[in-house]
C-alpha cells in the first residue's frame, strides 16, 4: 500500500467550507477510482489559520496515476482550493506503508 500526503495551510473562515469539500467531492471522487484504499484528514488550528494534512492511501502507483495523471508527485489543487490556502504543497510526498497496526 502506498500512502500520499498533501499538506496545506488555509485561512481560517475557509476550514469548514474545505472539509465539506474534502467530505462531499473529493473523496466520493476518489472512491470511485479502482485502487483507493481510503483517506484521513488531520487537522491543526492555529491562531488565524489552519494547517491541515491529508492522507491518501492506494494499493499501488498505477492507482494513483488515475487520480493525480502521469506525474503523481505533484499536488492536485482545485482553484477554488487555492483560493481558501494560505500556503500549500506544490508536491505530495508518497511513502510505502511498512506496516499498520493492527495489521489486517
């Protein structure tokens, strides 16, 4: 399994309206792509931001190619998400999951 992780800071009026998007359109979406495997959203308030990461997980690369396209390090930022974000990763991080517990 292979986890992706995608961190952004977004301006704190916005969180809400970012986790619905998460909630209600991303990750529907991503459901329906053969591979995914699930997905997390961390959370951090700061005093006028927030800082959230977001973790993917796929069975493999090929898997999230049919998300992310041929390049998958680079991060896929909706406009309407820029627009929330504060700061955010212009790239994703992709790390093999060595194990999890508990271990299914």
């Amino acid at each position: 399994m292979i986890s992706r992780q995608w961190a952004g800071v977004l301006k704190a009026k916005h969180a809400e309206e970012y986790m619905q998007h998460l909630k209600e359109e991303l990750f529907p979406k991503l459901s329906s792509i053969s591979g995914f495997c699930g997905a997390s959203i961390l959370r951090k308030d700061m005093e006028d931001a927030v800082e959230f990461l977001i973790i993917t997980n796929w069975e493999s690369m090929e898997a999230i190619r049919k998300f992310a396209g041929e390049n998958p390090d680079l991060a896929v930022v909706p406009e309407e998400v820029q627009r929330m974000a504060l700061q955010y990763d212009k790239q994703v991080r992709h790390y093999e999951v060595a194990y999890s517990y508990p271990d299914k």
